[in-house]
C-alpha cells in the first residue's frame, strides 16, 4: 500500500513538469500496479487496509481521473492554469485513495472531509459561470454541516470499544438504548455525500457549475463514498436496527421516485444528468437499507456501473459544451443528423443510465430489486414506477438531444475527435466486461 501512495506523491510532483506523456505513462504503470494487488481477503496493516470493497473503489478512482485528464486536454492546448489543474486532481487522487484504504475510524474521517477541498477548487477555479462561488458554498456547507454528527458518533463508538480501528467494528457490544439515534448520527453524513433525497440539493448545483473533469469526479467517485461509508458502518449495526430498514428503504425509493419525475422536467443537459445520479443512488440507498448480502454486493457493482455511465453521460454533455457552448436541450437538438458517430455513444449511455442488457448496471440494479423485495414484496409497486421512469428520462435524454429539427445556429458541428472516442470507449470497456466477471467483485 505504500509504493502505491509514493508513486501518487511522485505524480504530483510530476504535475508541475509540464511533460503530458510521461506523465500519462506513469500514471498507467499506477494502475498497472494496483490491478495486480488485487486480494480477495482483507489486508490490514497499522492504519491501511484493502479488500475486494475498498480495492474496487481505489481502482475506480485512478480510472475516473485518468478519464478526466484525457477529457481536459484543452486546458493543456490554451495553458489554462492546467499545471495546477493536474496537482489539484492528484490531491484529490491521494486524499480518495487514503480514505478508501483507511482502516482507522479517525483517519477515514479526516480524508473524507479532506476530499471537499479539491472539488471546491476545481468547482471555484475552473467553471464556467458566475453561480460557481454559491455552487461551492452549497457544497461545503451540507456536507460540512452533516459531518460534525458523525464526528461525534466516531468518537463515542471509539470509547465505547477501545479503539477505532474497523477490525473492532465487527466486535459485540453493549446496547444503548439509543441506538437508532447514534445509527442516524452515524449514517447522516453519508447520506448527505450519498446524496439522497431531501439533502440532495447542493448536488445539481455543483454539476451545473462544475467543468466537465468535477462533474466526472463528482458523479464517479464523490458520491461513491456515501455508500461506502454507509457498508462500512453497517458491520458494526448489523442485525441490531432492523427497524430502521424501513425508513431507509422508503427513503431511498419515494426519494428516488419523486427525482425521477423532477429530471423529465429539466431543460439541462448536466441537471438532467446529475439528477437521475441522485435517482440510481436511491435504490442504492434501498438495497443497502433492506440489510442483505445480495443488496450489499448489488450496491458495489451498481456503484462501480453508476460511477463509469454517468462520468461518461457528463462527458458527452461537456463535448457538446465545447461545440454549441450551450446546455440548453432546445438548442442542442438534431444531433443524430450533425454527429451520427457521436449519437451511438450517446445511444450506449443512455441505454447504460436506464439499466438495459449488456452493461453492468443491469446486474446491479437486478441485485438491488431482488434486495428490496426480499425486504418487502409491497414495494413491487415502487421499484416498477422506478424502473419505468428511469426508461423515461432515459428516452428522454436521447431522444431530445439527438431527434428533432436542429438550431440553424449550430449547423457547423463537426464530429468526434480520437481523443473523445477513446475516453468514451475508456468508460465504456469496464462497463462491457465487468458483467462477465460479477462472480470475481463477490469473493
């Protein structure tokens, strides 16, 4: 575990060199390397520790930001700050990794927290639009403003064991009679990063001013954290609130339900896109919440599946920035006649975001129904509604974007270049193969 924190600590010393394709290399030897530390049992040292969870979630990392260098190449061509650029997502690289790994109850909160400063710098220093300062604010002051509960929780739980490493979360202990109080104060702040509905406000916010490479990290790997946080805290109140099941299913399913209809009403390209995130995580969130091994599995491979379609879905808005230099779905219409190349990946995603065959996320979403209704087999209802919406929104994205009569303002796009094919195929190859290898993220 430390050779992989030296080598991120001598790519962000690289940062500054300016030397793009050694840089690119060695960030490839990187997850060259973490790929061949796979270990299906649990590593643990004094304060790192890896296993198939944690492994995933640090693979999934290095993958979203080599993406987003690939994806920001144009602030390399107009030297547009892009040395700090790159150390920025180094810093947020190092600070995931080192939360992820974390085994010690403490230091994973301190690099959870630590996490926010790279994104409102990169939400602050390169969007687009003068909402950007408020945008950032949100952002720090719900997750911030969530935070202080789990701090708490996280020192009670460490007087009440002995010590904070997670090895001792497992461990039988006396019962408060408060327990589903110091559950709540324990999960708030995940639930906030998560984000589920009624605290999910300052997401939308952020993706909309966010530059193409934040949304991808905020989509890909930010609000995976939520739900890790949440895995890892259900080991330690396993079995022991059975009845607070229920409000989390119901939350992350009424939840997920009502933004369901709220994105079939939005005229944003990114709104669109970073509300149906919120939608995906409320199942995750109801899969979590029904307590079982199949929904536990389900919610990494829907997190994984989430974290590559919807980085790639921003992405795909952010070419379509670059060329028209709108959001705006009245604008940007008719693209399957301007960009035919272009509207298969669009099609791919699309298909992706709604959970159809081929791609990872059927599997996960499949778990996750089969979860809840385990739990209960009245919310058949619920989990039909959802998957009906997120069919329509789905259809919704593409058929808006790439049917209809074009804007005679925007006649001169031109198509996709290699370097947005590749990103694009970056995002879409893991999605492909990880569903032949689903037995391989369950060890």
């Amino acid at each position: 575990m430390l050779k992989i924190t030296f080598m991120m600590f001598g790519l962000a010393m690289m940062a500054f060199s300016g030397e793009f394709m050694f840089f690119f290399i060695y960030f490839m030897l990187l997850i060259l390397s973490w790929l061949f530390m796979y270990n299906s049992n649990m590593v643990s040292g004094s304060y790192f520790c890896s296993d198939v969870l944690s492994w995933f979630m640090i693979l999934l990392t290095f993958w979203i930001v080599m993406l987003m260098f690939l994806s920001s190449h144009g602030y390399k061509i107009s030297n547009y700050f892009f040395q700090k650029f790159s150390f920025t997502l180094m810093v947020m690289m190092l600070l995931l990794y080192l939360t992820f790994s974390s085994s010690d109850l403490l230091s994973f909160y301190i690099f959870f927290e630590g996490s926010l400063i790279p994104i409102y710098l990169l939400i602050v220093g390169w969007g687009y639009q003068p909402e950007r300062l408020q945008a950032g604010i949100y952002l720090l002051l719900y997750t911030i403003f969530a935070s202080l509960p789990l701090l708490i929780s996280i020192f009670f739980t460490g007087k009440l064991l002995g010590g904070y490493s997670f090895s001792l979360l497992s461990s039988d202990f006396l019962i408060p009679n408060w327990i589903s109080f110091w559950f709540f104060f324990s999960i708030f702040a995940f639930l906030v990063k998560l984000p589920a509905f009624y605290v999910h406000l300052w997401l939308p916010k952020a993706h909309v001013e966010a530059p193409v490479a934040g949304s991808m990290m905020l989509a890909g790997v930010l609000l995976k954290l939520g739900c890790y946080g949440m895995m890892r805290f259900m080991m330690f109140f396993e079995g022991k609130v059975e009845f607070m099941s229920s409000i989390l299913v119901s939350l992350g399913l009424i939840g997920g339900l009502f933004v369901s209809f709220i994105c079939l009403r939005q005229v944003d390209l990114k709104a669109l896109i970073a509300y149906s995130s919120v939608s995906h995580m409320g199942l995750a969130l109801g899969g979590l919440g029904s307590w079982g091994l199949w929904g536990y599995s389900s919610c990494l491979y829907t997190c994984v599946a989430h974290g590559l379609c919807s980085s790639g879905l921003f992405f795909l808005s952010g070419v379509i920035y670059e060329r028209s230099g709108s959001r705006s779905m009245m604008i940007n219409k008719g693209l399957l006649e301007m960009m035919p190349s272009m509207s298969f990946w669009w099609f791919m995603y699309c298909i992706g975001n709604m959970a159809a065959p081929v791609v990872l996320n059927l599997v996960g979403e499949l778990g996750l129904l089969g979860s809840i209704l385990s739990f209960s087999f009245f919310s058949m209802i619920l989990l039909m509604l959802f998957s009906f919406m997120g069919a329509c929104y789905s259809l919704y994205l593409f058929s808006c974007t790439q049917h209809g009569s074009y804007y005679s303002g925007i006649r001169s796009l031109s198509d996709g270049m290699v370097r947005e094919y590749l990103v694009l195929f970056l995002h879409f190859f893991p999605l492909f193969f990880l569903i032949l290898e689903v037995d391989f993220m369950t060890y």
